[in-house]
C-alpha cells in the first residue's frame, strides 16, 4: 500500500528548486572565480579590512574613529582574519550566507503568506 503522506512534486516546486540550484551554481562561479572578492577591495571595503588587521594587534586600544563603520562587522572580519589570513575562509562565508539568504526569505514567505508565496520567495 503506498504512503498517502509523499506527495509528487509541483511543476512550481521542481522548477523552484531548480532555479535555486542554478543560483548555487552561479554563486560558485561569480564568487570564487570570476569576482573574488580578496582581488576587489576598494573604498570602504579598505577601512573594513585595515579596522579588522588593526583589532588583531597585541597594543591595540579602541579610538573614537575607530567605529565610523559597525563594529560588529569588523570583530567578524578580525575572526575570520585571525582563521585564515588568506580571506578564502572569508570568501567561503559569504558564500554560504549569499545561498543561505533566498531559504531564510522562502521560509520567512511560507510561514508568513503561505507555502505557494515561499516557493516565489525561493525561486
């Protein structure tokens, strides 16, 4: 007897995972090849990087420009700086939080509107 509980998927749902899936795929390549991002630090993205190498020195002591830019973002690129000088665990980090975006507004859009509205809100 089959299972009444599994469903087939929607033609909605098949092409909302497949659209997400290429958007996965894309992210690989726009992040780690073609625009990787410790090759494109320009502007503010500087200040973010010299304020975060600065939080790692032994002597160093808070100084009131030193939060012209949210501090919160600047202790997550020292971590990550202090992992691996290299940014690539920088890099991988964005990347997991770029795919992880679209699921949390899909989920955010099911258990708000509705599970057709969430499927949207992911494809």
């Amino acid at each position: 007897m089959a299972d009444s509980s599994r469903r087939a998927l929607s033609h909605l749902e098949r092409s909302a995972i497949a659209l997400y899936l290429g958007d996965v795929l894309w992210r690989v390549w726009y992040i780690f090849f073609f625009c990787p991002p410790t090759k494109f630090v320009y502007a503010d993205m500087i200040l973010y990087i010299g304020r975060a190498k600065e939080l790692l020195e032994p002597n160093f002591r808070m100084y009131p420009e030193f939060v012209t830019h949210p501090p919160a973002m600047i202790y997550l690129l020292s971590w990550m700086y202090r992992i691996d000088p290299s940014w690539m665990f920088a890099t991988v980090v964005q990347f997991a939080l770029s795919c992880l975006i679209p699921l949390l507004v899909g989920c955010f859009g099911w258990q708000t509107m509705g599970r057709r509205v969430g499927i949207l809100a992911l494809g």
